[in-house]
C-alpha cells in the first residue's frame, strides 16, 4: 500500500501591489509601494517592516513586494530615481513659491543650535 500523493492547489498568487492614479500601492491599503522598498535597501528584513514600520500590512504582501522588487531590481530603481526626481522638482518649486520656508527654516536651525550647550 503506497502513501497517497498530496497535490498543491497551485492558484496564481495575487498581487501585491496596485496602481492607483500612477502611483503604486499596497493593495487594499494606503501604504505606497516604494515605502516598503525603501526600508528593505535601509537593511530592514520583512518581519521589522511590518513590525516597526507598517504593523497593518500583512507579512505575505510585504514578502510578495520584495520578490517584486529582486526579480525586477532595474525597473524598480528607475521607477525609485522618477519619485526622487518628482519630490526634488516640486521641493523646489515649492521653495520658489514660498521662500519664507527659507527663512523661517534657518532661523529655527540658528535657535536650536545656539540653545545647544557646548
């Protein structure tokens, strides 16, 4: 008498990330794909990251979006260099609108530092 074989229900697994208005997400939460991608190369592994950084992900999304992230390295980084590039463009335009930022971030840097013992 044999042992009877145990066959794997194989079903697609599905995805772990969307795109909703051309940004990328974590399905069914708010949490943006690059968040997660950007604490995994800080050296997090996916058990802090969900622990200390996105308790409300589920651990088999954030090990789906790093598998993403390793089997499709090159595009991931392109997509990663764009969101730096969009970020820096409107903190300059930004700065360009509203130079008071400036200056009001100077004058805190000024206080904080002369408050500092030496």
């Amino acid at each position: 008498m044999g042992m009877r074989k145990i066959k794997l229900k194989l079903r697609p697994i599905p995805p772990a990330i969307e795109e909703r208005d051309g940004s990328y997400y974590i399905t069914q939460s708010a949490v943006p794909f690059a968040a997660v991608i950007l604490h995994f190369k800080e050296g997090l592994s996916p058990e802090p990251i969900r622990r200390e950084c996105f308790p409300s992900l589920a651990l088999v999304k954030i090990y789906s979006v790093i598998s993403f992230y390793l089997n499709h390295q090159e595009q991931v980084e392109s997509y990663l260099s764009q969101l730096r590039q969009e970020e820096d463009e409107l903190q300059e335009k930004l700065l360009r609108q509203h130079p008071e930022f400036v200056k009001t971030a100077e004058g805190l840097r000024e206080r904080s530092s002369a408050a500092l013992p030496i």
